[in-house]
C-alpha cells in the first residue's frame, strides 16, 4: 500500500515549517496569500489528502452530515440528494443517510440512536406531525436544518419550496381551464407540507366563488397506491358531486388518479383534469402528460447542506427560513384540447 502524503512532505517540499502548511491548508489570516497559493499548488502536485480523521480530533468536527429523509427511491428526494451531496462535498463533507420509509415510528428511532459525537450536522425532511424527539439534539447544541417536509412548531433554520402559492397556481390553472367542481388528493394531516398545499388550494376555490365540498378534500398518504384510491373514492360520490378536476399534493399521487381514471374510461383531460406536483419525470412519460408544479429539488438539498454548513461554522448563526419558488408545467392533462409544455413562473407572493 503506498504511503499516503502529510503536511509534512508539503512542508518538506517547499522548506517551510509545518505549522504554516496546516494554517495555510486552513485558510487561517496570519499566512500570507503567496505562501497559501504555494502550498495549495504543491498539496495539488502532491495529490495530498485531508486526513478528517486527525484534523476532527484537534478541531472537533467529524466532517459528516447526517440526512433524515423518507424516500431514496423516488425522484423528488433522490434529486434533493444529489443537491446535498454537492454542495457537502465542495466543502469536503461526506453524508450519512437515514431513511424511514415514511415511518413517524422509525424517525423517532432514529433520532434516539444518533450520536451526536459522529455527526457535524443534521439535515431533516420529517414524516412527523410533532419534533418533540429533535428537542434533546438541538438542546445539546446539534446544527439542524430542516427541508421540504419541515415542522412548523421547532424553532430552526428551514428550506421550502412555495407549496402555497404552487397549490394556489395550480387550482387557478385548473379554473381557468373551466373546471369548477375541484378535488384534493392531498397528504396526512398534521403535516406542514399538507397543510400549506390546502390552504392554498382552498384559498384559489375562495377567490374564485367556487364550491368547496368536504368530501372533495381526501387525506391519505403520498404513494400512487393512495392516490388511485382516493381517486376512486371520489368516482364513487352521488353523480352530481363527482368532481370535474383532481389536484393531487404531488405527481406520484397523480399517477394514482390517472390510472383510475383509465379504469373507469374517463377521458383525462377532457372529462376530468389532473394536475400533480413534483415534475417527476414520469409526468411527462405517460399518455395523457400530466400537467404539474416543478419544484426546485436539487436547489432545495444544495441550499439547505450551505444552510447547515453555515451553522456548523458559526454556532451562533440567526436561523433562517428560505422558501424556493416553483414553476407551473401545463401539459395534456388539463387541457381539453390537448395543449401541451407551456410553462408559467410561480409569483413570489400569494396571488
């Protein structure tokens, strides 16, 4: 096994002590721009590096982040990784996931068996309508940013894309489309995410004087499954209350209720419009295309890994909330007569 280059042997290199090629390696004030550009040059040549192991022990960091997060096999949160492990690894940090499968039982285990000596940081995208099991790491002084699914009632640093005005865009969409008996597939109570998407669903039926039926507003979980089932269930209402357009609380939900409006051969679109939220790929894969609300995944886990690096450095950073805006996609599935791929800018205020 070859041996593995030091500071040493920078410093051997350029004559220089090895204290100086520490602090230059450490960007510190007290070296001088010439000799960092000359020890950053020969740790280049050198093919030096870092040795997080050591250096955590002197100066405390592990230079791991963990991630709490319910999925990695759908796209949204396979793209907030990606976002994540970009910015982490620009800053030399490696990640640790953690998933829960969608399971409050398991998140809570979670975060009971953390060890807040192996982690830097922690990154949170929570199925849980309560954040009483993050108490005990915040207190002990544990760096946490929440994303995407965040819980209203903990006091920390948040990165959200715009799920009120991206329901709110989403139901004018579907109004101005001449749909006026609109449906809301959305997520389990309790949650931020679910709350905000109805509110803003609501408030467009409001402003526009439409009907709003208690039946209409479906509450199950996030998968297709859900969504196909909700679906079917609102097929089932009185004939004069079955809704003429379904807005799902994300695209996989979507997914769901176009495939039970296949089953019953209900043309979507022209009988009943559809609209997700996501972009995941597969909106624009199926036949009709489902129109949907982008959101910014990658900028989302990018923002929210420099969010939590900034607390890691600076232990009295102010908590700050970031909301990303989204992107309305108009595809097949809410026009009836099949116009397709315009897209239109989410406002950064309510409408």
């Amino acid at each position: 096994m070859p041996n593995l280059v030091t500071i040493k042997d920078i410093a051997r290199a350029l004559n220089i002590s090895v204290s100086t090629v520490s602090r230059a390696l450490r960007d510190t004030y007290d070296v001088s721009l010439e000799t960092k550009s000359k020890v950053h040059a020969m740790a280049s040549e050198l093919q030096y590096k870092p040795n997080f192991n050591a250096t955590g022990l002197a100066n405390g960091k592990t230079h791991n982040i963990g991630i709490i997060i319910p999925f990695i096999t759908n796209y949204y949160f396979s793209t907030v990784i990606t976002g994540i492990q970009e910015a982490a690894y620009k800053s030399n940090y490696n990640i640790i996931l953690y998933v829960t499968n969608d399971s409050a039982e398991r998140e809570v285990c979670i975060t009971q068996e953390l060890s807040i000596a192996s982690l830097d940081g922690l990154l949170v995208s929570s199925c849980c309508d309560t954040g009483d099991h993050f108490h005990k790491h915040l207190l002990q002084g544990m760096p946490i940013v929440f994303f995407d699914r965040v819980i209203d009632s903990i006091e920390a640093s948040k990165v959200m894309q715009d799920d009120y005005n991206g329901a709110y865009q989403a139901t004018a969409h579907l109004i101005e489309q001449g749909y006026t008996k609109i449906a809301h597939i959305t997520g389990p109570k309790g949650q931020a995410l679910t709350s905000r998407r109805l509110k803003g669903y609501l408030d467009a039926m409001k402003r526009f004087c439409l009907p709003i039926k208690e039946e209409w507003v479906v509450h199950s979980g996030f998968s297709q499954n859900f969504g196909e089932a909700d679906t079917l269930g609102l097929l089932q209402l009185p004939k004069n209350s079955i809704p003429n357009a379904i807005f799902a609380v994300n695209d996989r939900k979507a997914v769901g209720a176009t495939l039970a409006l296949k089953k019953k051969n209900i043309a979507i679109g022209r009988k009943i419009g559809v609209i997700g939220f996501t972009d995941d790929p597969i909106s624009s894969l199926l036949s009709p295309t489902i129109s949907t609300i982008a959101e910014p995944a990658f900028d989302i886990g990018y923002t929210s890994c420099e969010l939590l690096l900034q607390h890691i450095y600076k232990k009295n950073k102010i908590r700050e909330e970031i909301t990303l805006s989204g992107e309305l996609i108009i595809r097949e599935s809410t026009q009836r007569n099949y116009l397709v791929n315009k897209r239109s800018h989410l406002p950064s205020s309510s409408l």
